[in-house]
C-alpha cells in the first residue's frame, strides 16, 4: 500500500510521519552520496513501511526533493514494501508524480487531512515562535493552498478516478495506519 498524504501547512502530515518515526525504531535508508532519502520502518506489518524524504527538522518530508527525486524513490521503495511521503508542495498538484503513482491503481491512496483551517493556522504560528520568528505570517498563504488542495482531490476522483480518501485529523496517526492493514 502506497499512501500520498495532503494537506496545508500545519495540517499534520509531518507530525503523521513523525509518529511512525518515533513509535518505531527507524532504519535510515542513505543514497550513494550518504543523504537520508527514506526511513524504513517495522510497524507491525505484512511488509517494511517506507517514509520518504528526510526528517531532520519538525517539517521533514518531500518539500527538500524535486518531483523527479519522488518518482524515483517511489519507484525504488514501492517494490520493497509500503509506503507513506507527504509534501506542502506535492499536496497541491497532479503532475508527473501523480502520473507516475497510476501503476499502482487502488494501491496507491491520496489521503486528504480535514483540518480545520483555523486549526491549521495556530499550528503554524506556535511553530514559527518557536524556532524564534516572531514575524506577522501571512495567513492568506496558508488558507490559499486550501483552494489549491480541494481543487486537487475532486480532479483525482472526477477526472483520473483516483482512490482518495479523508483523514480526520483528531486521529489521523491511527487513521493511516489502519490504511495498510485494510
């Protein structure tokens, strides 16, 4: 099971991730160069879950790769067991990964966090004071990619006929776990 998880900043995607991390004795998986490119994980499984990216910060992810270094790591890890990757950027669009992730068919779940935005916009402000910047933030920013977002899951369901579903955030950790036992 592949899943793709979405959402604005401060929606929760990382912190997702970062519970299997911390839930988990993670392996970090290093490419040629030694940077972290993905993080295996024995969650109790059928198969090893992949997270990919790098974890390194609160927001870790796929925001620090390019769209072709996602494809690749998808197409490296998926063979080798389940996985998770989630992204700010990646939330918003279709493009050439979403065009790479159709050979998995219903294997591959779009996950959709329903934070509230309200919520979403406390999150990002306690998170900003404290890494120390005490700058105005830009809420419209935040509250613009919502648009972004929904535009995105209808076009999975009506134009690609993705398989995508709805996350409730008050438990959204448990949520997609449950999604690669299903």
């Amino acid at each position: 099971m592949i899943v793709k998880l979405h959402g604005t900043s401060g929606s929760g995607k990382s912190t997702v991730a970062w519970e299997f991390l911390k839930s988990f004795a993670p392996e970090m998986m290093t490419n040629a160069l030694g940077k972290v490119e993905a993080y295996k994980v024995d969650a109790g499984f059928d198969k090893p879950l992949y997270i990919l990216g790098r974890y390194t910060t609160q927001c870790g992810g796929c925001d620090t790769l390019s769209a072709d270094e996602q494809i690749a790591l998808l197409y490296k890890y998926a063979p080798l067991g389940h996985v998770l990757y989630e992204g700010l950027l990646a939330s918003e669009y279709y493009g050439r990964l979403g065009e790479a992730s159709a050979q998995y068919g219903d294997a591959h779940i779009f996950a959709f966090l329903d934070t509230p935005i309200d919520l979403c916009i406390e999150r990002v402000k306690a998170r900003r004071i404290k890494a120390g910047n005490d700058k105005p933030l830009n809420e419209e920013n935040t509250r613009g990619r919502i648009k972004k977002i929904d535009a995105l899951k209808r076009k999975l369901v009506n134009v690609f006929g993705r398989r995508v579903v709805d996350v409730p955030h008050t438990d959204a950790y448990n949520f997609v776990r449950s999604l690669y036992v299903e």
